[in-house]
C-alpha cells in the first residue's frame, strides 16, 4: 500500500523543486503539495497522512499552527520541519510538535532517505499493538530544539567551543540542566564546572551533544507520572549505564564512534518507559504492581508492546544512527540482533543488566557465545565496577 506525504510551503519555486526530485518516489507514495497552511488544511479535511513535511515561517498559518492541528487530528501522523531559518520563538513552538527537522535547502535524496525510513515498517512499527500504542500517545517528545541548533553548530568546520557554549546558554533552563548532569559524580570531572562554554571544553563536543538531548528529553517529562515511578532515579540509572556501556566499549578498544554510540545509547536506552509512564500513566503504574511478572512481560502484557519497542521507534523517528536505535529497541533482546560483532547494542545490554542487576533481566549468555564475547564478562564486571570511570576522560 502507497504511502501518503503531504508537503507544504508557501514558496512554489520549493514545492516544484521537491516534486521534481522525488519523481522517481511516485510509484511509492501518494505525494500532495500545498502551497501554504491554509491550503494544506484542505487536503488534511479529505485524507490522511502519514508524513506531513512543512516549513515553518509562512503566512496566516504558520509550520507550528499546522503541526498543532495535524497532531489534533492524526496525533499516529509523521511530523517533519523543512525550513532553512526561523526566529527562535517561532522554533521553540515546534517543540512537542515536529519529530524531526531539516535544513533547507535539502538535496532530495536526503527527503527521500529520511521519508523512507521513517515509513518502513520494519522500523516503525513491528505489529498492531504498536502502532495502536503510537496512536494514542498525546505526548510523544520530539528533538529537543536546542539539540538540533548545536548539531548543525558542531557540522561547522569554524565553529568554536565558545559558540557552542553561547548557544546553550541561550536557554537558560537547558543550561541548568546540562550544569547539573555535567556536575554529578559520574562525570567524574576535577572540579565544579560553572558555565556551557566550560562544559562543551570538558566534554568535548560528541559527549556535549548526548547530553544536551538527554537532558532535553527527561525535560518533556518533569509532570503526569505514575507514583511510585521516580524521574530522578530514572536519570540517575540512565547515566550509569551510559558510564559502565562506554566503559565496556572502552576494553574492548572500540574506535571512538562506537564508544560515543555506547554513551547515547546508555542515556537514552529507557526512553521509552517515560513515554508510556507520562502518556499512560494508570496503564504502567499496573506494570509496576505486577509482582508475577517482569517488567518487560508486563508491559507487554498491558500494552501489547514493551518501553523497548517504543524507545527504539522514537530514537529511530527523531534520526539517530541506526546502532543508537538497535540498542534502545534490544537492550534487553540482543539475541534478535543480526550483528556478528561487539557493538552499542553489546555495551548497553551488558551494562545495564550489571548496573540494574536482576531487574533489568538476565544476560543473554547465547547472544555473547554468538559473538565469542562471554569470556570477556569478567574483565567486563571489573571495568564497571572502577570508581574512576567518567563520561569525559576520552573527549
């Protein structure tokens, strides 16, 4: 079955130039463009989409208002920004709204690598449950704004730590964040870091860039949970993790990718959970009370999917690299993996069941004789356990 994309903008020149390069998609998609707002809601009164692509500053009706009514309306509905500038009020409104943002101009292959991912079913959504799941979330988070700012900074061959530390300073409750993630004991850093621009010094800018997005995703999340579901703790494990998974990475003299893809993963690989804690919270506090069943069975005893399954969906919605969200999706599955060697997922997988203990489940031993890993467990245990471990020590 064709996929359906709407794509708007008020600009004509744009909406030929996307027709013209995604000429060749028509045999996959149902393609409608509409030239600005208003006329995009007619098309929304008569179908219904999977992806909606808009820019943001147009006429009358801006990106965010028609984002807002496509999350009203078809709340399962892809959202995506394509727009080349905007001012900062008019971004800052796309938080919550859009779930991914593209520079403009943008070549079309990239549209339609993006698009295609995002609406293959393999990624998106594994069964019914799922996509009911996805259906009904009224809070599904999108890419914190500042995250993607510092992304497009930290492409920029000119651009300095000073800038870098400018802009996070911009938003001052993203700032008090990062200096309270930066501070904590698992950094691990010699002394109290007081400013971005020092942070981003220390940090380095790929461990900047993880932390900036999980502090900016445990933000959407500070209201509507489930008592006896504490957002603190589940920070305080997320870090953990990320620490021990980038260890692990660490001794087995991974290249400096795959241990930066271990410490967004461990940041990230329970997103899921606060997505259905805050989006069902009746539903996953039941989770918590059912003592006969582990987390995972219950949750998907209940919802017909797992934090897992919905954590990798997400990461994989907002575009992280494709091992970031295998990690997320089979921190606690590896064995459904294809890979045939130590990887983001193996970091995670291990350092979260050495970090939670029995709670998080057991250690897929099959899974690590498959990679001829299990002799490595103990040297594993030992590196997790060092007290000096740091989240900077390799920026």
């Amino acid at each position: 079955m064709k996929k359906r994309i709407l794509f708007v903008d008020d600009e004509p020149m744009v909406l030929q130039g996307i027709q013209r390069s995604l000429r060749a998609m028509r045999r996959e998609w149902d393609m409608d463009f509409a030239d600005g707002g208003e006329a995009a809601q007619g098309y929304l009164a008569r179908e219904t989409y999977d992806v909606v692509l808009t820019d943001m500053m147009m006429p009358g009706m801006d990106g965010s208002q028609l984002l807002a009514l496509v999350k009203e309306r078809a709340p399962e509905t892809i959202r995506l920004v394509l727009s080349g500038h905007a001012e900062p009020g008019l971004a800052m409104k796309c938080v919550g709204l859009a779930h991914q943002c593209l520079s403009k101009p943008c070549e079309g292959a990239v549209l339609k690598a993006t698009i295609s991912r995002l609406t293959d079913r393999t990624f998106a959504l594994r069964n019914e449950q799922m996509m009911a799941i996805v259906g009904r979330l009224g809070n599904l988070p999108s890419v914190p704004a500042t995250y993607s700012r510092i992304v497009r900074l930290v492409n920029d061959p000119d651009a300095s730590m000073n800038e870098l530390g400018a802009l996070i300073a911009e938003d001052m409750a993203m700032t008090a964040k990062i200096l309270q993630l930066v501070n904590s004991s698992f950094f691990g850093l010699p002394r109290r870091i007081a400013n971005p621009a020092e942070a981003a010094s220390y940090l380095g800018m790929n461990t900047l860039k993880a932390v900036v997005l999980a502090a900016g995703i445990f933000g959407q999340f500070e209201s509507g949970l489930p008592a006896g579901f504490s957002q603190s703790s589940e920070v305080a494990h997320s870090q953990r993790v990320a620490t021990a998974a980038r260890e692990i990475a660490r001794t087995e003299k991974s290249t400096a990718r795959v241990m930066d893809e271990s410490l967004v993963a461990g940041l990230l690989h329970d997103v899921g959970k606060l997505v259905l804690a805050s989006n069902f919270p009746r539903e996953f506090q039941r989770t918590l009370e059912t003592g006969e069943l582990n987390s995972l069975e219950a949750e998907a005893s209940i919802f017909g999917t797992t934090h897992a399954e919905v954590g990798g969906y997400l990461l994989g919605l907002w575009g992280l690299p494709a091992p970031i969200v295998d990690a997320a999706r089979m921190h606690h599955t590896p064995g459904e993996s294809e890979e045939c060697e130590f990887s983001a997922l193996t970091a995670t997988h291990v350092a979260n069941a050495l970090v939670q203990g029995p709670e998080s489940g057991p250690l897929d031993m099959d899974y690590l004789d498959h990679l001829s890993l299990a002799n490595r467990l103990p040297v594993w245990r030992k590196a997790v356990e060092e007290p000096a471990n740091s989240f900077a020590s390799t920026n």
